[in-house]
C-alpha cells in the first residue's frame, strides 16, 4: 500500500484536539513552534450556524428526541458516544466497561459538564495517606501555578471556601442557587453534608473581547455559540490561530502508530485520512499524544517496531495499565412540595449551581478515599420529548391512568415539571494494576487498526463507597420530605456503582512516576523511554481524586509543554 509522506517536518505534532490538546496546541503555538494538529473527527465550531444546536426547541429535533445518533439526544455536541459505528472495542470475560469517544475538533470538551475543579494537596500523596495505590512524584505546589493560570485564562465560576483539600482559585462570581438547588442545601446541611457554590468554567463575567458571557441557556452540552462555556476549539484553538499561531489542521486524520527511526527516537505519525481512506505520515521533532487516555495507550501498543518490540514507551510493560474511571452512583426523587410549582425562567447554566465537596474523615470509615455530591434536577430549558413519563410519579398517588394525550397529558406534565431532583456521587477509586486495556490481537477497526481490549473490575472499596453514596442519599432526600424515584439499589446490584467507564473519567493507562520500570511517562508527562514523545491527556494520572479530571489534565499539559518549549531551547529533544 502506498503511503503519502508530507515532506514538511513540524516542530511538534498535536495527536487529538480536546482538553489536552487544544491546551498543547495554545502554549505551543504561541511559543512561535509550527504545529500539525491531528484529529479524527471534523471540525466543529459551537457559532457555526450549520452545526449549531443550542436553542433549538425540541420539535426541531429530527426524531423529537430520541437518541438516535447521539447518545444524550440529537442536540448533544458529541460527536461519537460509547459505541461508534465500524471502531468497536472488546472487553475480557465478564468485564462490562464502557468507553466514550467524542470524535470532533474539541474532542468531549464540546459537551463536558463543565465541573471544573483543582485536586488538592492530599490528592497527590494519598498512598502517603492510607497506604493504597502510589503517589504522584509531583505535589500540589508544583501544578498549583499552573491551576492559576487555568482559571485566569479560561474562566471558572466559583468561591474560595479555604477547605483543606479543595483548593481555592481565581473565581467569577457563581449564579445563585435555584429552587431545587436549596432544597437540596438545606436538607443536605442537616445532615452534616457541607454545600457550597459549585466550580464550573463558565463565564459569569467578561473576560476578554473574543468571548460572550453566560446568557443561561441551561444548554452547556449543545455548546456555547457564545464561546461563553470552555470547549477547547472556542477557547484555546480558535484563538491560537488568531494570535497567528502556525498550526496546521488535519481533521479527519485517525493517527494509527507514532513512527521511529532506527534510534528508536520518534520521527512522526501516520495516519489514516477518513475521507480517502489512504495512509498519510507526517514528521515532527516531537510528538504529543492527547487522544485521551485509552486511544493514546492505543497508538503506543499498536507503534511496535524492532526498536521498540513491545509497543512504544512500554518497557514497563505498564501502557495501558492502571486504568481507573471514577466511581459513580445516582438516585433521583421528586419533592411533593414543589408539585404545580409555578413555571419561569430559573436563569441557569448547563450544569449544578452548588454541589457538596468531600465532608468527611476515613477514619472512621469502611473504604478508602472519597466522593463529590453532583446535584441536577429543578425546571430547566425544554427539553427532548416530554422530558418524564408522567405514571412514573402518578403510581404514587395511586392514579394509575396512563397520562393520556392532549388536555389531561398537558396538566400532568405541568403538575410534575420542575419538582425533580437528582443527586450523583461522583468518587476516587483505587488504581489496580489489574484493571487494564490492551490491544485484541484478534480484532481492528474499519481502517484496519487492532482496537483495544478492556479488563477491568471494582473492588471492594469502591463498593462500600457506593453503598454510602446511597446510605448518604437517602439521608438527604429524607430530610427534603422528597420520594424516591427508584428502589435503594442492594447489595446484589453492588449499590448499584456504575459500569467503569460510565462516568467517562477514565484516566492512568500512562501513569507518571519518576522510576521507569514503574511508571510510563515521567513528572512532565514525557516517555522515559523515548524523549521526544509526550502524553498530555489523563493517561499520565496516578491517582485520580474524587474531582473530574479535566482542569488537572489542562494544568498539566500547559506545564508539559513549557518544559517542550524548554527542551527545544536546550537542544535535548
Ligand atoms: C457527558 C460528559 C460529561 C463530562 N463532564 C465533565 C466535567 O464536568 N468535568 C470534567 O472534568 N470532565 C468531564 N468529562 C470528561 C472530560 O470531557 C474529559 O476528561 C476530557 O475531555 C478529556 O480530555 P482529553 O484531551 O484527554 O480527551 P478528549 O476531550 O476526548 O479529546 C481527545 C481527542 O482526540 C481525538 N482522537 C482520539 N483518537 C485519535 C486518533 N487515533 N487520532 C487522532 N485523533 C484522535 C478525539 O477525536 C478527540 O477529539 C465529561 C465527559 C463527558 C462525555
Ligand atoms: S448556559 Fe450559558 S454558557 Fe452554557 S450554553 Fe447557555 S449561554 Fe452558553
């Protein structure tokens, strides 16, 4: 097969534009380096009217709301899901893990919830703490300068708090709560459960010319049009190119190995082009892996050469090991009080307006490390359909009429509408060796590369953790005078923990470390094994903190990449 080689040779080649990318993308860019982005999926632009989906009404909808392309309905800025057409992926035995994929310039940053929040002190030394997993060979104060500069460039909405181990930040003023949202504070209060104003990058404020500010929509998934949200296109990309960044776009480009010269240093990327299904390869000084944590263990398991026989920086053995995703459990309950509640605007952003931080001590508790409260529910914009099944609230009142159509849908629709709440914990699991992806030896995608291959079961501890989100919820919606929607899940269902993967948090398959047999990337997330290779996504976490990971992966890559800029200077890569 003929292979296209581009004879340009870039400073640095960017493998995936989302949340690590697109930061590698800015510093490196500015930096005055020429960039080769690769992306798989297309462009995308939140303002570009012909993939705009925000304020639409849900008739626009091409089925009303049925999921059909999209995993949270047709409007959802993801392109991609868990399951994505002709790219599967396989799992070993029982393993049930499920891997989400947003294949579009901005990659899951276009429809992430936005929770943007800092690991703490303790975050990085937990093995220090109780023992379990391993430290992280960097502290708080070596990310916190770079946390800063997160905030001060992107925008996240918030209060300082001076908690111990949820650091403060530089805050736009947070939207007051609603209604639900002080139900939820009040009751969870009652049980000791500290609440406090939720940390989301929205702009709640001006910060610059480029970008709007926040008109709550409630719509963050569609994406802002206003770039008043972070995805990484509108906040980092875009404006890269405008500062008269040299960066180069491949979009559509499904980078298949990083390619090696007989030194075994890195020379570039092939990949393959998903319109004319031909094999490029381009060339770089370095390359910078950032097409998130599994498909970069993917490109490296799959860049086996003579130099490299067990797939590239994997002398360890350890790509694509430790993979942990975050704990999570749910409930949802409906508060009596709020029914025929009065409709109106509620002002929102596309997400929580306070949340509860980790409250409480595991000394005196059964498992390890901890869990955030993610609280939803309340009015919100219209959405798909009807939004509930109406019977599902009327069996508790004994009405077992079937909500009907017209007139008598209407008024129970509107009796119900808005007096939901939900709550989600959201919580740290511990980093097993066993818990892994690998390449299926058997099985490759519609472009002919070999998929990843998962194995991956909780433990005991994230159990217990899940049974005390429960115990927790219970407490709290108790204390609302509010109805469970759904049975407390039991012991047979595990407390009802979700499938690993589901709370699309997965991160560890290149952990960090300073020893090379224990560890992939070293503290500035560069291969021990070969130095001009780079991961800034969450493939390099050691641990992964009950927090979404997303402002630790930008904070990390805008460092990774000040040190690329450094070794550049210094000739050593
Ligand atoms: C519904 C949802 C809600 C979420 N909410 C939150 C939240 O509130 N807070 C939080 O911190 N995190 C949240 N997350 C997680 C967050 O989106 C991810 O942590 C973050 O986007 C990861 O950034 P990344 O750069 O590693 O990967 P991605 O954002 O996934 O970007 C990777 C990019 O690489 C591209 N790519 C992949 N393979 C290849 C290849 N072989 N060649 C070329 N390109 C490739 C992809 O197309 C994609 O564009 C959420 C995720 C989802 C889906
Ligand atoms: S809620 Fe605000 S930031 Fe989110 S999409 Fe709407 S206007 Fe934009």
């Amino acid at each position: 097969m003929e292979i296209k080689e581009n004879p340009k040779e870039y400073d640095v080649i960017i493998v995936g534009s989302g949340a690590g990318g697109g930061m590698a993308t800015k510093i490196l860019s500015e930096a005055g380096l020429s960039i080769a982005l690769v992306e798989a999926g297309p462009y995308y632009d939140p303002a570009n009217p012909e993939q705009m989906t925000q304020m639409k009404w849900p008739y626009e909808s091409p089925r009303r709301g049925g999921s059909t392309t999209r995993p949270f309905g047709d409007f959802d800025q993801a392109y991609g899901g868990w399951d994505i057409e002709g790219e599967p992926y396989s799992q070993v035995g029982d393993t049930d893990f499920r891997w989400f994929r947003s294949r579009m310039l901005g990659g899951r940053t276009n429809h992430w919830g936005r929770i943007s929040l800092r690991f703490g002190p303790n975050d990085f030394k937990k093995k220090s703490i109780d023992g379990l997993g391993e430290d992280w060979p960097i502290s708080y104060d070596d990310i916190k300068p770079y946390y800063d500069k997160v905030d001060k460039l992107i925008g996240v909405f918030g209060t300082n708090e001076n908690l111990p181990n949820d650091p403060d930040g530089f805050f736009l003023p947070p939207p007051k709560p609603r209604l639900h949202e002080l139900f939820y504070t009040k009751a969870a209060r009652k049980s000791n459960v500290k609440v406090i104003p939720s940390r989301l990058s929205v702009l709640t404020k001006r910060i610059n010319k480029d970008r709007g500010v926040c008109f709550y929509c409630n719509q963050c998934a569609r994406s802002c049009m206003a770039y008043a949200d972070f995805s990484s296109g509108s906040v980092l990309i875009f404006p890269a190119q405008k500062s008269g960044g040299q960066i180069d776009m491949y979009v559509n480009s499904m980078v298949r190995t990083v390619t090696t010269n007989s030194e075994g240093k890195a020379t570039g990327v092939s990949f393959i082009n998903k319109e004319d299904e031909k094999e490029y390869k381009l060339k770089g000084k370095v390359v910078v892996l950032a097409a998130s944590a599994c498909s970069s263990a993917r490109i490296l398991l799959n860049s086996k050469s003579k130099q490299h026989p067990n797939g590239l920086g994997n002398s360890s053995d350890l790509v694509g090991k430790y993979l942990h995703d975050s704990t999570g459990g749910d409930m949802m309950a409906f508060i009596p009080e709020l029914i025929d509640r009065k409709t109106y605007n509620e002002d929102g952003v596309g997400g929580m307006h306070v949340y509860s931080p980790w409250w409480l001590d595991n000394k005196n508790l059964d498992f390890a490390r901890g869990y955030h409260i993610e609280v939803w529910g309340g009015l919100g914009a219209p959405s798909y359909g009807t939004g509930f099944n109406v019977n599902s609230f009327n069996k508790f009142f004994g009405l077992n009429k079937a909500g009907g159509y017209g007139n008598v849908l209407r008024s129970d629709m509107k009796k119900y509408y808005g007096s939901t709440i939900g709550l989600s914990g959201r919580g740290e699991s511990i980093a097993q060796k066993t818990n892994y992806c690998e390449i299926d030896p058997k099985k490759v995608d519609k472009f002919g590369v070999p998929v990843l291959r998962f194995n991956y079961k909780w433990t005991e501890n994230e159990i217990k953790q899940a049974k005390h989100m429960q115990d927790t919820f219970e407490e709290v919606i108790h204390n609302m005078n509010a109805i469970p929607m759904w049975n407390k899940p039991g012991k047979e269902s595990n407390y009802g923990i979700n499938k690993p993967g589901l709370i699309i948090h997965e991160v560890g398959t290149t952990r960090m470390g300073n020893d090379p047999k224990n560890s992939v990337v070293n503290q500035y997330e560069q291969l021990h094994d070969v130095p001009n290779v780079f991961v800034v996504d969450a493939g390099p976490f050691v641990s992964q903190a009950d927090k979404n990971p997303t402002w630790t992966i930008m904070a990390l890559a805008w460092r990774s990449s000040e040190y690329i800029i450094d070794q550049l200077k210094k000739q050593n890569i």
